[in-house]
C-alpha cells in the first residue's frame, strides 16, 4: 500500500503539533474546511527522495465524539471516505504518561478500520514517573499495531517514522477493540443500546455477530457507556504492557510546586499581572522600531514613486492608494508577531491554562470565560491578534462574545488619538499633587474602554443563543519549557493568515477611500483651486504653504469632503463640525489616520508632538456659525469618547470576517459600536457643553 | 444488614465537596450534560482522584485523576460521586 494521505490525531498537548512541525518543517500552510472556523493545518512530507505525501494536523481531541466545533471537523474526516482529506494512513499520537486516557482515540479510530501507526511522545517523561512499558506487548494487545515512538521534543525517532510509513503494509484489523458483546455485561443498558444502535455507514449490512462492526451511537448517554467500556478496556489491557518502577524525578512535583503559587489568591494575580505588563512593555519597546521603519519605508517608497513615474491616474492610485493601503498592512506584522510569540510561550509552557483557572470565575458574569482573559487583554496591544487568539475557546458562544466586545478596548492605534486631543483640550494641571490629571484622563480612556467590554458582554450574553452547554473540564498540563521551533512557526502562520486574508480586505478599502478623498466634482475643485492666490515664484515657504493649502481645498471639496458636509447635522450634537466630519470618514480605515487628516484639513504638518503648529491651529479655531472655539472641553471629551468606542479598523473588521466566516458578525460588530460611539459621545458633550 | 452490595448503600460524596487533599475512587456519574465530556477525560467508575487544588475563588478545582490534572467547574465535579479509599 502506498501511503498518499496521512492524518494526525491525539490529545492536546501530546505533542502531535510538534510532530507535524518536525514532520513538514516550513511545507506548511493554514487553509479552511468548508463551512467552519476550524483552522485546516496541511503540510507535505518527503519520506524519502522524490516520494511526498501530504499530512494533515487535525484539532487535539479526547474523543471521536464530537464536543466541540474542532473535534466534530475530527469525526467527519475520519468518518466519510468521500471527502478529499480522507487519510489512507492515520497517525495516532499518544502521551507514554498518561498512555490509558491517549489511547481511548486510538480504540474508536482503530473500530472505524482506518490503518494505524501508533506514534508514543513523552517517553521520557513516563520513565521519569516511575512508568515503564512493554510496547512489544502494547502492540500484541492492540491488534498489532504498528508503533513508532518518537521524540516531538529532540526529533528522536522521526526518520524511524518516516521509513514506517514508507513500507506501511496492508492493515488487516480481524476484531474490532470492542463488539457488541462486551456490552452484555452492562445488563440493564443492553436494551437501551439495542434500541440506539447504529451501524457504522461502512458496514454494508454485514451480520453483526462476528464480523468488525464499529459501534457509534449519536445520544451522548449511549457515547457515555461506550466509552466506559473502551475505557475498562484499556485498563485491563494496560495491566499487561505497563509496570511501576521508582519514580526518578520530580517533574509533576514541580508542577505542583509551581501551581501552588500561581493559583494563590494572591500571588496567583500578582504573577499574572506581572507577566502582562512585562509583555506589553516588550511588545510597545520593540514593536515601536520596526513599526517606524515600516512607515518610513513605505512613505519614501511611495514617494519615489510619484517622482519618478510620470504623472497621471496611474501613478497617484498606486502612490497614494496602494502602497499606503499595502504599507497599513504591513504595519501590524512587528506587534502580531511579538503578541503571538507571547502568547505562544504562554501556552507552550502551560502556564495558560493556569491563568483560565484564576480567571474563569470571574469571567463568567459576563457571559465569557477564562480562556476569554488573554484575547480581552491582548485587545490592549491590537484587536487583531486578540481576535485570531479567541480560537482557543471551545464554546463558540463564549467565542463569539469575546470577538465582539475586544474591539472595544483601547488599543495602541487610539494613543495617538487621544494624545493629541489631550493636549488640545485638557488642561495641564495636578491633582493630589501627585497625579496629572493629563494621565488621569488617559487612564479613564483604557478603563472606559475596559467597561463597555464587559458591559457590551454582559447585553450579548442574554441576546446570543448557546448552541451547546458552556463548559470547561480542560488538562492542565505539566509545565515545560517552550520549543521555540514551534513558536516561530506559529508566528510565522498568523502573519500569513493576517497578511493574505485581512490583507485583502484592507487594500480593497484602502483604494476606494483614496477614490473617495482624492476626487470630487471636478468644477468644484477647480473653482477651488482657482480661489487660492498662487504665489509668483515655485519654491520657497510661500509655495508649501500654497501646496499644503491647495491640499487642504481638495479634500475639502471631494466626495469624502462633501460626505463630511453632508453628515455635519448628524455630527453636531455630538459638538463636531465638518471638518471633524471628514476626519471621522477618512479614519473609517484606521482611527490614527484621524492625526494626518487633521493635519490635512488645517494645511499643517502632521508631527504634532515636535511642532505645536497643529494644537495651536486647532485650538484657535472658531465655529463661524456660534463664534465659540471649536475645540472646547466638550467637543474634545466627546471625540475621544467616540474614538473609544467607535470601530473604526477595517484591519479588525477583516479578521472579524476570517474567524466569524460570516459578513454578519463584523456588520453587526461595526453597527453596535458606531452607536454605541455616537451615544455615548453625545451625552459626553451635553454634560460638559 | 444489606447484603445486595448495591453501590447506593456506599455512602458517597460529590467530588465539587472534596477538601483539598482528599481522596476518593468514582462510584458513580450522573446523567446530565456534562457526563460524555466527563468520561471522555477519563472520569468514570473505578478511577481514583484527589483533589489538588482550588481556583482563588474557589472554582473551578483542579483534581489529580491518576497522574494527570483537570480542571473542572463545581457544577460539573457536583455529578461525580465517590466513595472515600
């Protein structure tokens, strides 16, 4: 048999990721099943000179049935031969230290009659834990399965693997692992199973006496009972292969030591707190560089560009639509990488599991769990990254909350925003004498932001249908140290994911904005242009002023100009006036753009914080229609109050897509937020009007 | 004396009651939602576990079950019965 097609199952955490890595290296991508939000991870592996076979990393499970979206893509792979990503082999991952809970999916793949390599990881750890197995013996009481054990750590017993699949010869399973006998011996179940039997699609009609009959029922009563008798199977089974020596070390003692700590009431959040501000001090100290150098480049790109191409349509959409909208894209990959790289060590050493287990508890009220902490707080850093974090949560309602509610805290890309509204209309003063309160407005921002969250989560919670009951019976597992191949992988897939699938949206958003701001009608413009005093000579300061004003009139009368006009009595109970309607419709894309539209508007260079041109400008403006200073506290108060709430990010609502595969979620999400925004911006300026 | 050795007569415990430290084999599951997920994660009849650790809060416990942990909410460690070892 030559094998084309293998599949990898197992546990979580029994190394079956690594061993796909070691498996397909960087011949690795992430594509989709249909119809789902379960991430489909495919490879191809060279076996031997000019022989590939492809291999698909399915979702970790405990059993074939289904208790989560993941583990159903699980079941209907392994279960429909019609499909393409049907396996002709299947490696089965077990944990050699917990080897009785691994193998429960090795019996239920084995009685669906797919071909098995039986892959052990851990080894070593199970030796350090006193335990010691016979694997001849395994094999003989499993039905002589192949079995490779490997090392998913080290690579150890890859190659031996690779030759197994290789020369993989005929399965020939004689006896299922379990038949309807040993059902018997559960008396008083016997009509109940009797009554739900099912057999398997392949059977054919096949007599159920003697022949290999997999048993799969549908009711989780009837998977109950089954399982259990899997179970005592396979602990009776084990009572031959596995035999206790003197436990050597003491990893799991360790494990305990550690968990103590962690999950101290005290300590236990300490830790963690601790853990999240070293994390975003690294992420905001080395995100910055690469974030600055992505700008620049882009920007003098773009720039040579327009020099060097001659003048025309052409020229200005790929100068100032595409390479701007490709470098907006670009930008994020510095802060997605390092969150993931954070997050990745998080979960790699085990210790996210712990922060699920302090967290859960309060989590819940608001109709989120544990696993919802981590994408909440990474939200503070970017939504993007956050968002694709949510895959861990099993429950999809919980999931779907988490995704909608995140946008909401304040990420990095409302500190420009903010920083300069606050310059602009907070006075320079200390409160306490310690405080400025400056930092204190910029602090309530974040805890705003933090509120709505969790308020918005708790309304969602009462409007959202479960479609299963929430639960959280999880591992926690020993805690090791990180593999860094597999956390470099992992960043390396998510910017992919980011980059090829928001990238899209983002660039096609990015082009129309750019229609939208750099055409108008074209006799208004003109008539514009025309009113400017032209100066006599085509350099000097006379002529950038002349330039930037010129700037200033075709934004003024394009189409995003006049949609700024057109929604002014829509915006000015909120205290804006058009011109702040414009900036709102132009940072639609990217709420920083808000800083560079502004500084558009007011003809002024847009680097406010080295040059106070821009503040000062903004800050002497008069409202012609009341006489009265545009920037006042309460216009001010109201804008950042609408930036805290306001979607806003094309970038988020593209990833919202991707995870929520549906164009409802990221419309409801943008809809939810924009009047959340206005209200709450509009009462912000009635109290401080 | 009852002499049917039915397991109803073993005096049990839900395991969402367990002190830390304690120790009991499983008797008995009840049926409700949560008791597929249960016995998939190897909680059935004739395991033996300990409780190991409480949440700050409380909830979810975190209990050994033969040389793995789990994490379990108190409503879902309520349907797990056990008898003390």
């Amino acid at each position: 048999m030559a094998v084309e097609r293998v599949s990898l199952v197992g546990n979580p955490n029994s190394g079956k990721s690594s061993l796909f890595n070691h498996l397909t290296g960087l011949n690795q991508h992430v594509g989709n099943y249909p119809g789902v939000t379960v991430d489909k991870k495919e490879g191809f592996c060279l076996l031997e000179k000019g022989k590939r076979i492809s291999v698909i990393d399915l979702p970790g499970c405990y059993s074939i049935y289904p208790r989560s979206e993941d583990e159903r893509i699980v079941q209907s792979i392994l279960t429909s031969p019609g499909l393409k990503e049907y396996p002709d082999l299947t490696l089965v991952i077990v944990d050699a230290s917990n080897l009785e809970r691994s193998l429960l999916i090795y019996t239920q793949v084995y009685d669906l009659g797919l071909p098995i390599i039986l892959v052990p990881t851990m080894i070593d750890v199970a030796d350090n834990e006193g335990i010691d197995i016979d694997f001849k013996k395994l094999a003989e009481v499993l039905g002589c399965v192949t079995i490779c054990p490997v090392n998913a750590r080290t690579g150890e017993g890859i190659e031996a693997l690779k030759k197994a699949m290789l020369t993989y010869g005929n399965s020939h399973h004689s006896q299922p692992f379990i038949a309807i006998d040993d059902f018997k011996q559960t008396a008083d179940k016997t009509r109940l199973l009797a009554d739900s039997y099912r057999p398997n699609g392949k059977s054919n009609g096949q007599s159920t006496d003697n022949a290999f009959v997999p048993l799969f029922f549908d009711d989780p009563v009837t998977q109950g009972i089954e399982t259990e008798i899997r179970y005592k199977k396979i602990r009776r089974l084990l009572g031959f292969v596995i035999s206790k020596k003197q436990k050597k070390s003491t990893y799991s003692h360790l494990t305990r030591k550690i968990d103590a700590l962690v999950t101290h009431p005290v300590w236990g959040y300490v830790i963690f707190a601790g853990i999240l501000t070293l994390i975003f001090q690294a992420i905001y100290s080395f995100a910055e560089w690469p974030m600055n150098l992505i700008d620049d480049v882009f920007f003098s790109f773009s720039y040579t560009v327009k020099n060097w191409l001659p003048p025309g349509i052409f020229t200005d959409l790929l100068a100032e639509g595409i390479i701007p909208g490709v470098g907006g894209v670009v930008i994020f990959i510095p802060q997605i990488a390092l969150l993931f790289a954070f997050i990745a060590i998080l979960e790699e050493t085990g210790y996210m599991s712990r922060v699920v287990f302090i967290m859960d508890k309060l989590m819940r009220p608001f109709g989120l769990n544990g696993k919802s902490v981590v994408p909440l707080i990474s939200g503070v850093a970017c939504a993007i990254p956050a968002i694709m974090a949510t895959r861990s949560i099993d429950q999809w309602k919980d999931r779907l909350i988490t995704i909608l509610v995140t946008p909401l805290m304040s990420c990095s890309a409302r500190l420009p925003v903010y920083t300069l509204l606050i310059a602009l209309v907070i006075p320079d003063i200390a409160i306490g004498g310690i405080f400025n309160l400056k930092g204190l407005v910029l602090l309530g921002l974040y805890l705003l932001g933090l509120i709505a969250a969790l308020g918005v989560a708790i309304l969602l919670k009462w409007i959202i249908k479960a479609k299963q009951k929430s639960f959280l019976i999880m591992e926690l597992p020993m805690y090791k140290m990180p593999r860094w191949r597999n956390i470099l992988l992992t960043i390396l897939e998510k910017t992919k994911v980011f980059v090829w699938e928001a990238g899209k949206v983002i660039l096609a958003i990015s082009i129309v904005l750019w229609v939208l701001a750099s055409y108008g009608p074209a006799k208004r413009i003109e008539n514009a242009v025309n009113s400017i005093p032209k100066p006599p000579v085509e350099e000097g300061l006379a002529w950038e002023d002349y330039q930037q004003q010129l700037n200033t009139v075709k934004l003024e009368n394009s189409w995003i100009g006049i949609l700024g006009k057109t929604i002014e009595p829509v915006i000015a109970p909120l205290g804006y006036d058009w011109k702040i309607g414009i900036a709102l419709i132009t940072s639609f894309a990217a709420r920083e753009v808000f800083v560079g539209s502004m500084a558009t508007i007011y003809s002024i260079g847009e680097d406010f914080e080295e040059n106070d041109s821009l503040i000062d400008r903004m800050r002497t403006e008069i409202n012609p229609a009341t006489g009265q200073l545009v920037y006042s506290l309460g216009t001010g108060v109201s804008l950042m109050v609408f930036y805290a709430f306001a979607m806003q990010c094309m970038s988020t609502l593209a990833i919202v897509l991707r995870e929520t595969k549906n164009w409802k979620w990221p419309l409801i999400q943008t809809a939810y937020m924009t009047l959340l925004a206005y209200l709450a911006a509009w009462l912000t300026y009635y109290l401080l009007k | 004396m009852n002499l049917s050795g039915k397991a109803s007569d073993v005096v049990t415990t839900t395991l969402d009651q367990f002190e830390l430290g304690q120790e009991g084999e499983i008797v008995h599951l009840d049926d409700n939602e949560y008791t597929a997920k249960l016995i998939d994660m190897g909680l059935f009849p004739g395991k033996r576990v300990k409780m190991l650790m409480k949440a700050p809060l409380g909830d979810p416990v975190g209990v050994d079950v033969e040389g793995y942990t789990l994490s379990l909410r108190l409503k879902e460690a309520s349907s797990v019965f056990l008898k003390s070892v």
